[in-house]
C-alpha cells in the first residue's frame, strides 16, 4: 500500500472522519478527509521538508470554509511516524479555549 494511502487511512482514525473518494479530486467533495469539524489535506513525503506556500494554504482554506468546517494541514517526514498538523493561529486558540468557532 503506498505511504499516502496509509497516511490517510491514518488521519481518518485519528481526526474520527472519513475519507474522501478519489483522495479530493472531485469538484463538489474537496479535501482527504472529512471530520465533523475539520477538512484535512494530508501529506506524505520521504524528504525532510515540506513548503507550504500560500497558494496551498488558500485552497486547503477554501476549500474547509465552503463545507463549514475547520482546515487543517496534516504532514508526515520522511515517511515516518513523525506527524503535524498546521492550522491557523485563530483556530488553534478557539479550539485549546473549548470555543464554538463555526
């Protein structure tokens, strides 16, 4: 099974979401997976860096507000166990204060 599969069948279990058929190649259901609350991209590479531009985090952004939910950005290095999630400062303090944010 490739590595990015595995990483979403991960996140999913994780985040207690589902994941998105055709990984989120589809016009009207973005995203690669979907939680109650959040729409995560994740990704996987065997580097020791990921860049995320503003052009990505636009579209992750987008494509999270218009199915009303939280983005999240969920990288893997070096195809190892070592996970992070990126999201937006606002988020992040909403969610560690226990706040309603949508």
């Amino acid at each position: 099974m490739k590595h990015w599969i595995k990483k979403e069948i991960k996140d999913a279990k994780v985040f207690d979401g589902k994941r998105t058929r055709g990984s989120g190649n589809q016009w009207n259901n973005r995203g690669d997976i979907k939680s109650k609350i959040f729409l995560i991209e994740a990704k996987s590479t065997d580097k020791n860096s990921f860049s995320i531009t503003q052009k990505l985090w636009k579209k992750i952004w987008e494509e999270a507000i218009r199915t009303q939910r939280i983005p999240i950005l969920s990288i893997r290095l070096n195809k190892n166990d070592m996970d992070m999630v990126v999201l937006e400062r606002r988020d992040f303090l909403e969610l560690m204060k226990g706040g309603e944010i949508l």
